[in-house]
C-alpha cells in the first residue's frame, strides 16, 4: 500500500513539475515578447507572434509593462496579463516546451479610422480577441454589410447630385469671352456635418471625338452641414470650342481623401450605433465567444469558391462601385494596371483595348466607354443599378446622363476576388 501511495505521489509530483515547467516557459515567452514590442523589434514580434503578419488592419501597442506579467493556465492555455482587465496573450505550450502566441486581446490596436468606424458602428472592441477583430475590419461580411447600408441610405452617388452639374459656354457670358463655367452643386444628403479637409470635389471633362481626351479638375472641399449646398466653379478658356459644339461630357464624384474602407464608410455612412448587433442577428452562425465560428466573419476573404452564385452581394457592390469610380467617375482605369489585371479577365483586357485602339489609333489606354452607352452627353444623373440572373450574368441598368441602357456582365468570384469577364447588349 505503501508502494502505491509513492508511485501516485511520484506521477503527482511529475506533473505538477512539468506544469510549472510549461508556465514558466509562457512566463519567458511573454517577457519576451514585450521586450520586443518595447524595442520596437518587428521581427522578433512577428516570429513570437505569427498572426501579427496577417493582420491588415490592426498595430502592435507601443509598450509593454514586462514587470507585472501574470500567467495563468485556462482551458490548456496560458493567459499572460500585464495590465488587469487588458492586454492578454494567449499562449500554446507544448509537451516539448516549444511555445507560440496564438493570440492576444488588447494587444494590438486599430488604425484610427477602423477604430472610430468600431465606435460609430457598436463594435465591443475591448471584448474581442485581437486577430478576431482585426479579421473584422478586413474586406469582409461585416464591412461588406456596412457598404450596403451606405448604398442603401444614400443612393448611388450618395452625396453627389448629377443633376446639379451644369455649364454655359460663349461670348459675354458674365464676362467672359469664348469660356466655359462649369458649375456643380453639391448638397450633404447625410445625417452628419462633412469636413472640407476630409474630401476633395472632382470634375471630369471629357472631349473631343469620341470623348477621347479628359481633363480633371480638383476643388477643395467646404464645411457642409447636413441639406447644406455649395456651388464649386470652374472655368476654362481652352474648352470653349467643344463646349460649344457639346462634344462633351461631364462627370463628378466627392473623393474621400482617405480611400481605406473604413476611411470612406466612416466620411459617407449614417450610422446609429446598432449596426453591429444587426449583423450579428443577421448571422447566427457567429459567435464572438467562439473563435472557431467567429472566424467565419472573414471567410468571404480565404475562400476560392469561384461560383458567382455564392457571392451575388459582393459582386453587386463590386459593380456598382467600378461604375462609380472608373466609368463615371475620375479614374483612369487604364493607369491602374495592377487592379485591371486583378479584376478583369484577359478577354476582356483584350476587348478594351482592342475598343480603344479602334477609335483612338493608340494602343496604350482601355476603352471603358462599353460599359455605357455609345451617344450620350452624360449631363445629368448617372445611376447603376445590379440584378442576378443567374449562371453568373448580372443585368446592370445603367441611367448614362439622358440615355438608359442596359448592360450584362458575366462576373465570377476566384479567391476572394471579383472577376470581370466580359460585357455585352444581350444576355
């Protein structure tokens, strides 16, 4: 009996030694690891801690109190907590004394517009794990979910009225002699005041035959309370002589000056504090207790289903804003090679710029013009609007100035990518 009762208190004794031997391990690690935060040595960080190299959004604190580290053993897992209430790493420890950081809260922070879209949205940031929240404010189902409210309150220039744009053009036109004024008013459609130095105006004057050439102006944005209007004015003399035979076509859109995803919603959105727990009623399946299932708030980014049909919303959104910005709007899709060749299938590469060779005699630009209708003088509004039909074909009714137009657009979704293939007339 004897015997026995030294052999359990031997095994005893064991694993009571192999269990401070492992927290002692995660003690060191988590010393370490704030050593390296202090010294501001990435390398270390991110080899102590490899989900720090995944996260997009997101920054290491700037300190650490190595000093008051206390490390617990939770669920297998041992919590390292430098500051109470805050600041955890999670660390895995094996039988062979070979630890990883798996994860951390409070640890890391959110880049300032990220974290004011948490705030404006109802994001509980301090009771969400770091790699989960940074997963979060990636392009993912929440801020694809916020995109859509966007669009939905605000319409499909939210802030900019086309039909506000106007110009004149002769002689002894307020003074002026064989010029063009080009006005635009711009009214704040939104339930919140919008700052002038968050926001240029831009107007985009294409000319010529076949509209073929353009030119951008910039204007500084002004301080607009919500109804507010302003008129921004440009004039220019070189422009009179198209103008004045309207062979011409005008365009504007408010350009955020900060383009991040949080950037724009947080400039465009009126949000009421409710949209994160509206999602998560929308989306059962996640769980913020739950790493496992609240991870699947990104899946939308590490998939590679290529079936349209599983991504009908974010292929709608997708167009929607590839309207916006490089058919309607100042960019120039040409000179953004890296996203065409992202986002648009090689045929169709081939077809732009076998359009654009066709009509201009160069061989360097893409004719985004097929995406619109071929006559119109684009004065007046510009609204996109994105129907599924099916096998991955999506009716765009496009409203191109004073011409409606429908346009179908096969799309696919390739790991995590929407991909353009080809635009036509006809299903």
């Amino acid at each position: 009996m004897h015997t026995k009762l030294f052999l359990i208190s031997g095994i005893f004794l064991l694993l009571t030694v192999s269990c401070d031997s492992k927290k002692g391990e995660a003690e060191r690690v988590a010393k370490e690891f704030a050593l390296a935060v202090n010294d501001k040595d990435l390398s270390a960080v991110n080899s102590l801690y490899p989900l720090v190299s995944k996260m997009k959004v997101s920054n290491v604190v700037d300190s650490l109190d190595y000093k008051k580290v206390k490390v617990n053993l939770q669920d297998s897992i041992y919590v390292a907590e430098y500051e109470p209430g805050g600041q955890l790493l999670y660390i895995d420890v094996k039988d062979n004394k070979e630890a990883e950081i798996i994860n951390s809260r409070g640890i890391v922070k959110l880049d300032p517009s990220v974290f004011q879209l948490a705030q404006l949205t109802g994001v509980p940031v301090k009771k969400i794990d770091d790699y989960q929240l940074d997963l979060l404010f990636q392009p993912s189902k929440y801020t694809l979910f916020l995109t859509e409210q966007t669009y939905n309150k605000n319409g499909e220039s939210l802030v900019v009225n086309y039909q506000d744009i106007h110009w004149v053009a002769g002689n002894n036109i307020e003074g002026l002699r064989n010029n063009v004024k080009i006005s635009a008013k711009l009214t704040n459609q939104l339930n919140h005041e919008i700052k002038g130095d968050e926001y240029n105006l831009e107007i985009n004057v294409a000319y010529g035959p076949g509209l073929n050439n353009s030119k951008l102006y910039v204007e500084p944005g002004v301080n607009l309370m919500p109804d507010e209007s302003h008129v921004f004015v440009v004039t220019d003399q070189n422009l009179y002589k198209y103008f004045h035979n309207y062979n011409v076509a005008i365009s504007a859109q408010i350009l955020p000056k900060n383009q991040s995803i949080a950037g724009v919603l947080v400039f465009m959105g009126d949000f009421n504090g409710n949209e994160y727990n509206d999602f998560l009623k929308q989306n059962p399946g996640v769980n913020i207790n739950n790493p496992a299932t609240y991870a699947t708030v990104s899946e939308i980014n590490e998939e590679a289903a290529n079936t349209a049909g599983q991504h009908v919303d974010e292929i709608k959104v997708f167009i929607k804003e590839f309207y916006r910005k490089y058919v309607f709007g100042t960019q120039n899709l040409s000179s953004d090679k890296s996203y065409y060749e992202k986002h648009l299938s090689p045929s169709l590469i081939s077809t732009l710029r076998k359009e654009y060779e066709e009509n201009t005699g160069e061989n360097d630009g893409l004719g985004v013009w097929i995406f619109r209708s071929e006559d119109s003088e684009s004065i007046g509004s510009h609204d996109v609007t994105v129907s599924y039909e099916g096998e991955g074909v999506f009716k765009v009714n496009v409203q191109d100035g004073q011409s409606k137009i429908t346009k179908y657009i096969t799309a696919k979704y390739v790991d995590g990518n929407v991909v353009l293939e080809k635009v036509s007339e006809f299903n």
